[in-house]
C-alpha cells in the first residue's frame, strides 16, 4: 500500500490504561509544580498568546464580589467582572457551570475536552472543557439516582466530586475487577450505604471491562456521559481526555416504553446495557425505556466480550462502526483515498508482525467504510484511506506536565514495539496547541476521516477504544465471526446521523466556534528521525519536566 502522509495481536488489554497500579502511585508529584507547568504551557501555547495574557491579566485586576461565595447573582457579566474565589476553585458545589448552562445545552457538538491544572485559563472555559464537578453539578437538585460504568475507581474521591446535597443518592458503580482490587471496591463501598456494585462478566481471558459512562438519572430527564477517564483524581488533573454528553432527555410524551418513534440511540443504549445480562442493570434498562432519546444527534458504537457471529457480527467493534458508516457514512463520490483516516489513543496492543495481519486489512477496512449505494444490500468494499496514528514520542512524555509519570497510562509494551517496527511510518506525534493542551499527555481516544485540506471531517468518533484488537475485535472462521475481549463504549457523529444536510463536519480552528474541535492540531507532524514511540517498560535517563527518571518496576 502507499506510504502514508502525516502532513500526511491480542494485547493484554490489562495494560489497556494502568493496570499496575504502583505505576500510577509512583507517578504523581503534581502538587508542587503546577506553576512551573504553566509557565511551560505558556511556551507551548504560542499561537494562542494573546488569548492568554488578555484572560491572564482579567485575573489579575478583577475585584472580589462583595458577597463572596454567598453571591446569588445570575448575570453572567457580574461572573466576567467580579472574583468568586470560593466558587471558581474546582468544588464539588461551584456555580459557575449553571451560568454556562444555556450555552452548554445549545452546543451544537457536545465533545469537551476535560479541564486541565496548570495550563491557561483561556484554554478552560466551558465551550471547550468541563471538569467532572462541572457535570456532576448539572442540574443536581434534581438528581435521583446515577450509574458509573468504569475501569479504575477510587469511590471516595468520587463520591467527593458530586455536590453535596447528591451524594447520599443511588449509585451504581459497573466495574471489572478482580482479585484485591475488588476487595478495595467492596470496602470502601461498604461504608456508604447508597453505592451498590456490579462486577461484569469477562469470559474471555484478558478482557477488561474498559467502559467509561455515566447514566445521571433526574427527576425532569436523563443524561448520559460518555468520557476516556478513569473516576480517580490523575485522570482528571492534567491528562487530555474527551466528553461527550447528551442533551437532557425527556420522558416519552405518551409515557409508553413501545414508543414508535424512531430512536437509534435509545436502541443502541440498551442493546449495550442488555449485553450485561445483569438483574441490577434491567432496573436501570427499564427506566431507560420511558425516555425518548431520539434528539442524541450520536450513534454508540460499543464493544462487549464475546465470539459474535450471525446477525450480531454487525453489532460490536470495528464491524459495528462498518456498519453504521455504510449507513450514514460519507459517500464514495465526495471521499476519495486520500481522505485520511486517523486513530488517537493512549494504548497500543499486539497488532501482529506486519500491518496487514490486522491494521490495515480489517480495521482499515471499516474506518474507510463509505456509504453503500442505493442497490446495495450488503457493505460494499471501499478503496482503504491513509492512515495516520497519534500517539505520544517519548519527547512528548517527557516534557508533558505530569513529566514521565504520564506514561503509566501510556500502555505500549517493548515487546510489541519491537515487533511492530512496522507501525513508525504511520506515526504522528501528540500536538494540541490549538486548544493548549500540548502538554497535557492524551488519554482521549479519538477517531476520524479527515479532509486533505484538514478543514473538514466525514465523521467523527471518542471512544473508550484504545488501538488494539481486544477493543475492536478480531474476525475469525473467514470473516464470520468477531472476536472482542473487553467492554468499549464510544460515541459516532456524521452530519447525516446529526439530521444536517452537509456533506461533511466543518472543524473549528481554536477555541472559537461550534464546529467540531479535534483534540489534537492538523495537519499532523510526523515523528522525526530521531523520535521513538513512548515504550512504558524502559528506563529513561534524561531528566522529565521534574526533574525525575523513569525507572519501572515491572
């Protein structure tokens, strides 16, 4: 196949993010640095600066409202004018994100970024970024019950996160762990009345439940979140992560869990939730029902463990995201081949000693799905793209703000590296200045079709998914059957899905706009001759941003 342009295996998914928790506990020395990060970001955000010094210099000269945190002005210039310090700090109870509401609620596009600790502010405001205080507190008088659907947990700290007079409600919390990390679970849950726990199923051997969601239940509607972040503190402070959140669903006007209306997402959501085969999930699947959905303007693309043959061959991974682009995809007359495919992640797995065992055989295949043409019944094969991959050099690492420790969630194994040399033509580095977040190490999963003048995506997906077959599933028996080790969740948007009547989604070139906003700068920049992959299980002997080695114990 063609080289591809930048300007242009199964994996032990337990490496998906951190599985060795030490890594993580090592890793985190954030606190008394977060100055010398900003005046790092400051360097990278250069094309960004005056954004910057104006936000930075309102900070500096404006005056404390008189009423302190007990203020009950709505006006948001009174907000723009007047210092809140007590409700400006990332609390559980804060009042800023109310005030942003009915800009949060029109957003065209409802992808964020999460807020990042130590880069400029400007980079932090609500079009752009939400903290999980920011959606916790979305509404949460109303709140009844919530259900977390995650990887890694620390209860106490999630718990902490949601307001106040919130935290006594139902929670259910959906995990996958074993052994003495769900006897941690089962202690600290056991404390707190409310939380109850569900452990999914994992029948196949190395499978993880790798989901990140939140079901927010209120008395007037439902959310539902779908995020790239584990519910512990590192994952929320200064890592790039990515939101997507619905609108606020209402119940069904006839009140009829049959509703004929048309309701993908709905139908996506419980298909996924139904996979569980959980009695505690069928009370969440029946409440679900009542809700009309029908407004998401997103298709969810979700993994769930499993030899998936027959008619489910269509409904999981990679084939699920064939599917739906041959569907609702772009058409094959307006993406040609030099469309470029790119794939964002955090993690990389055992994808086989050359690119086509997988990458660039079957998973190609299905991102470069166009939509079928109006005779055919089957998914029609289309001419396979260019492929860019993003993942982080071991220079990014090494000066993000979190320094070397950001690479504990950087799963990439010396043994597969060495073995998929093959995968460095494809390579792109980790570049985010747009949104000032160069510095922050991804931990987002991304995916998209992008235009060669970079000005315009055929559709855009974020996911749990990191880049390994585990996630997205392996074909098996000729093509008849998929194989996926663990739990994904993702959301997909094309304009047709979104109800447009443009052929493609328009990018938004900063921090401006309502179009979409991709989480890492394009066009891309192609690792160097001198870049390396970041590798986790390798020592490092040049000093990171903290002055620190890395010196791995596994």
């Amino acid at each position: 196949m063609d080289a591809p342009s930048c300007s242009s295996a199964d994996h032990n998914p337990r490496t998906n993010e951190v599985t060795n928790q030490n890594s993580k506990k090592r890793s985190h020395d954030n606190d008394s640095t977060n100055e010398n990060a900003k005046k790092r970001s400051r360097v990278d955000n250069s094309s960004n600066q005056n954004c910057a010094k104006d936000n930075s210099d309102k900070l500096k000269t404006k005056p404390t409202c008189k009423y302190g945190e007990k203020c009950y002005r709505k006006n948001e210039n009174h907000w723009k004018e007047f210092s809140h310090p007590k409700q400006e700090q990332d609390q559980p109870d804060n009042k800023g994100q109310e005030l942003e509401k009915e800009k949060f609620e029109k957003s065209r596009l409802p992808f964020y970024m999460t807020t990042v600790h130590g880069i400029d502010d400007c980079f932090n405001v609500p079009n752009i970024a939400l903290s999980i205080s920011d959606i916790l507190n979305l509404d949460a008088e109303k709140l009844l019950e919530s259900c977390q659907f995650n990887y890694m947990i620390d209860i106490p700290w999630l718990v902490n996160k949601y307001p106040s007079k919130s935290r006594a409600k139902p929670l259910l919390i959906v995990h996958g762990s074993e052994g003495k990390e769900k006897m941690n679970l089962q202690s600290d849950a056991m404390s707190l009345k409310n939380i109850d726990l569900l452990q999914a199923k994992l029948p196949i051997p190395y499978g993880t439940h790798h989901t990140k969601m939140m079901l927010l239940l209120y008395d007037h509607g439902l959310r539902v979140v779908v995020h790239t972040a584990n519910l512990i503190e590192q994952d929320w402070n200064q890592k790039s992560q990515g939101i997507w959140i619905s609108p606020l669903f209402k119940k069904s006007q006839d009140g009829n869990t049959t509703n004929t209306k048309q309701d993908h997402f709905k139908d996506d959501l419980l298909e996924y939730m139904n996979a569980y085969g959980s009695a505690k999930l069928s009370k969440w699947i029946q409440k679900l029902q009542s809700f009309d959905m029908s407004n998401a303007k997103a298709r969810i693309i979700g993994s769930v463990p499993g030899r998936h043959g027959g008619q489910s061959l269509l409904k999981w991974g990679h084939m699920r995201l064939r599917k739906l682009l041959s569907n609702h995809g772009p058409s094959a007359s307006h993406v040609t081949a030099d469309w470029s495919v790119i794939g964002q992640f955090s993690s990389i797995g055992s994808l086989g000693t050359e690119p086509n065992k997988w990458l660039t055989s079957e998973w190609l295949q299905s991102f470069s799905q166009c939509r079928k043409n109006s005779t055919g019944n089957a998914l029609q094969r289309n001419t396979k793209a260019k492929l860019n991959l993003v993942f982080p050099t071991m220079e990014n690492v090494r000066h993000s703000l979190e320094g070397y420790s950001a690479g504990g969630s950087l799963p990439f194994s010396v043994e597969n590296a060495m073995k998929q040399r093959w995968m460095r033509p494809f390579l792109c580095q980790w570049r985010s200045t747009r949104i000032g977040r160069s510095l922050a190490s991804p931990h987002i999963k991304s995916y998209t079709r992008l235009s060669p003048r970079c000005d315009e995506a055929a559709w855009f997906c974020v996911t749990s998914a990191n880049l390994s077959k585990a996630a997205w599933g392996s074909l098996e028996k000729n093509g008849t059957q998929l194989m996926i080790r663990s739990y994904e969740i993702g959301v997909l948007v094309t304009p047709e899905i979104m109800g447009s009547n443009e052929d493609f989604l328009q990018l938004s070139s900063g921090c401006e706009g309502r179009d979409l906003r991709l989480p890492f700068d394009v066009p891309l920049t192609n690792y160097t001759a001198e870049d390396k992959p970041w590798v986790w299980n390798i020592r490092y002997t040049k000093e990171d941003s903290h002055g620190k080695l890395w010196n791995p114990n596994f």
